[in-house]
C-alpha cells in the first residue's frame, strides 16, 4: 500500500505500526504536546513495576490510532446517517489531545483538595488551546475547531461520536488498560479490544432519539473483559501499596509546598514530572525554616529514593464491612491532615509524618451505555442493569468496594492493630453528616 503524502509511521510496541497524519504530526510537534513525553501515564508505578516508565505521550497517540480505526469500522459498518460524519474528522485530534492538560505524574495531584488547584487535567487542558502554536497547528481544521475538541475532551460535545472520547466505552480506557499491562509485565489488562472495536454501533437512544456510540449484544463479553482488566489493574497495580504509599507522600510533598507559599497553585500548570519536583526541592532548600527545609532534604529526598511511609495499617472491604467512618478518611481537606497530625502526636511522630489513604475513584467502573439487543431492540445498560445480560452495574459496584483498601502510612515504622485504628478514626469528632458507611456506593465519597 502506497503511503499518503505527509503521513508518517510511528513503530509502536502494543499497536504496531501506527499511521499519523499531517495535522496530527503538526499537533504532536508542538511544545505543548512533547511535555508529555516527560508526563509518566501511572506516576509512582514505575516504583514497584520498574517498566512502567511510559507516558501520556505514547499513550496519547495509541487513543489517536483507536479514534481512527473506530471510525473506520463505523463507516465501513454502514447504515448510518450521512450527517453523523459533520465533523468526525475531529474525534482522532481528539483523542490525541485528550490528556494536553495532565500535571506532573498524571492523576495523583488531583486527589489533592480543589482549592490547593487550577481545576482537573481537562479543565486545565484550556489553557494548553491557548498555545499559539497549537492553534497554529489546528487551523486546517477549520474555524472553531480548537473549540469542538475542547468540548469533546470535556465531555460537553452533543456530536453522536462524542462517546469515543469520553463515556463508558472511550477508547482512553481500552489504550491504557492494554498499554499499562504490557508494560508494567502483567497479565491484568487484557481486554478484547479488536472485539469491543467491532462492535461499536451508534444507536438512537429510546427516550431522546438522539444517536451515541453503543455496542451490540455481542460485544457485552468484551464489555465484561474491559470490567474486569480495570478491576484487576486498579487491585494490583494503580492501588498497590507502595504505589498509594509514593502517592500519598507527593500529595503531602505539593500540600506543604503550596501551603507556604514555596509554589503558587498556578504554577502546578506545566512543568512536568521532574521539573515540578526540581523546583520544590530548590527552593525549600533556600529556606531558613526547617519546617519548609524538611519538605525537600527529608520528603522530595524519600520519593525520589524510594524510602517511602510504610504501612502501620492497613483494613480491606471485609474488615471495614458496616463500618461507619468520617469523610475526612477519603476526602482530602484541613479536617483529615489536623487528624493525621493528632495520630502522629498519638505515634510519636512529628507533624506530617502521617498519611491517612482510603482512595476513591468515583468513575472507576461507571458503565451506561446502549445496548443493540439480538432482536433489535435498544436498551440502556445503567445502574440498573439489563435483563438477560450479566448484571455488570451490580458486578462493578461490588468491585470497587473490594478494591479500596484503607491504609495508615507512617514515615518512621509504627504498627496500629485494626481495632485500634478503627477506634482512633471512630473516636474523632465528626458532625453526623460527615460520616459514610465501608458499604458505600462506588458515586459516592
């Protein structure tokens, strides 16, 4: 096959061989888009899983090649209404941009209060559009371009393809699950993608008429492979112990330095992983103040050295089943850090120097999607899942319960029985509205 003018190949170690386009390889050659190349896709993994070094790069390009083969299959499917193809060259440009705005080491910096940032990696994507480079680089795509890619990366597009980029069956979630098993070395991730792929289909949905990216009937055993890849990632990779350990420590690390004043929060907007790391280290070491000192010679030090907070305890979904716990224990906020200040003081410990960890992911298994029946019919696959096909809500919902484990990490060894730990949270004072249940409901804190 003879190559078209201006593409270019990218050699890629999960999809093979991967075809860029002109304007996609214009958008990757800009500033904004070679940061990520030193932006790591599962921040402190590579700490545990000594290969999983790659980045929302690579990533971000693997999206763009599934944005195109999508469409590709979609169109060769047939059937569906000319006027769905307006604008769907943009999906690929898309999915390429999906991750423009992540901060250093991706997603662990989001867990940290709002107010500590700008907003989350999308929100923030804004300010990368601004680029005028990068507008320079959209521009063949017509006018108001940059602004259908924001909204379709925001998830604020009415555009039937919208689903490719953002929704239950993205292709963002089939990239990573695959690209971060292949290179953490571990079997967890494997999802029938060329399954899932093939049976994609816009469907109308029954209560509005209006046409969203569905799968048939039977691609629901690949929907069920991609459930469970998550679920086994999440477990043994992205909440692994040494990794939620590294996670929380640069959560405090960030805390501390926009606390005092060494970083400002718009300053976390840009740098990526090891500039950001650099900067607080320089300049905490200009301070006179131990306090301020102590979070580069002693934190930034620990993280890039491995020398992490061990766990003096930690309590899974049976040991915490009908427990009644605070909000602070998963939110971060003031309230959680003067409390693990009080449990350093209750160990012995100086301030900071304990990291409570009980992580949430709201979306983590969210599905709701349509569903092109054998017979014909539509039917939406929600909460309330779908007669004659495995119960995948239910299923997902008692999946991520069992994922989240809460663990209390401590910077020198301390051991806290589980009674004792579950007494010293339920001993806090808490309004009754601040509490939640160890059954709780994966939408909820």
């Amino acid at each position: 096959m003879s190559q078209s003018p201006g593409v270019r190949i990218v050699r890629d170690p999960l999809w093979n061989t991967i075809r860029v386009d002109p304007v996609a390889m214009t958008i990757v050659d800009t500033a904004a888009f070679q940061r990520l190349r030193y932006i790591r896709q599962l921040g402190f993994a590579h700490l545990v899983y000594p290969g999983a070094t790659h980045t929302r790069f690579d990533h971000a390009i693997g999206v763009y090649h599934l944005a195109g083969t999508a469409l590709r299959l979609l169109r060769e499917g047939g059937g569906v209404d000319p006027s769905v193809w307006n604008r769907a060259e943009l999906i690929p440009y898309a999915a390429l941009l999906h991750d423009i705005g992540h901060y250093a080491f991706s997603h662990a910096m989001e867990e940290l209060e709002a107010d500590r940032l700008p907003g989350d990696h999308e929100a923030v994507s804004a300010r990368f559009f601004e680029s005028p480079e990068l507008g320079e680089a959209l521009a063949p795509l017509g006018a108001g371009a940059p602004e259908e890619i924001y909204a379709l990366i925001r998830g604020e597009s009415r555009h039937p393809l919208a689903g490719l980029v953002t929704g239950s069956l993205d292709l963002d979630k089939m990239e990573y699950l695959r690209r971060d098993s292949l290179f953490c070395g571990v079997p967890y991730g494997e999802v029938d993608v060329d399954r899932l792929l093939q049976a994609l289909v816009l469907l109308p949905d029954p209560e509005s008429g209006e046409l969203e990216v569905g799968v048939r009937e039977k691609g629901v055993s690949a929907l069920e492979s991609l459930l469970f890849a998550k679920y086994q990632m999440f477990r043994n990779v992205y909440w692994h112990h040494a990794v939620r350990s590294a996670t929380a420590l640069y959560r405090r690390i960030v805390d501390e330095a926009v606390s005092v004043g060494l970083i400002q929060s718009d300053e976390l907007v840009g740098p990526t992983d090891e500039e950001l790391l650099y900067r607080i280290r320089a300049r905490s070491d200009a301070s006179d103040d131990p306090a301020v000192r102590r979070i580069g010679t002693r934190w930034v030090e620990a993280l890039r050295n491995r020398r992490l907070p061990k766990r003096a305890c930690e309590l899974t979904a049976a040991e915490l089943d009908g427990t009644v716990l605070p909000n602070w224990v998963s939110q971060d906020s003031p309230l959680r850090r003067r409390m693990e200040d009080r449990l350093a003081k209750r160990l012995g410990l100086a301030p900071g120097e304990v990291l409570v960890d009980y992580p949430a992911k709201r979306r983590m298994l969210d599905l709701n999607l349509l569903v092109a029946r054998r017979g014909g019919k539509v039917e939406r696959l929600s909460e309330g899942g779908l007669s004659g096909v495995i119960d995948l809500p239910r299923v997902a919902d008692e999946l991520y319960r069992t994922t989240r484990v809460l663990r209390i990490f401590t910077f020198e060894r301390r051991h806290i029985g589980p009674d004792e730990a579950l007494a010293l949270l339920a001993s806090e004072e808490a309004h009754p509205e601040e509490v939640f249940s160890g059954n709780t409901h994966p939408d909820q804190g």
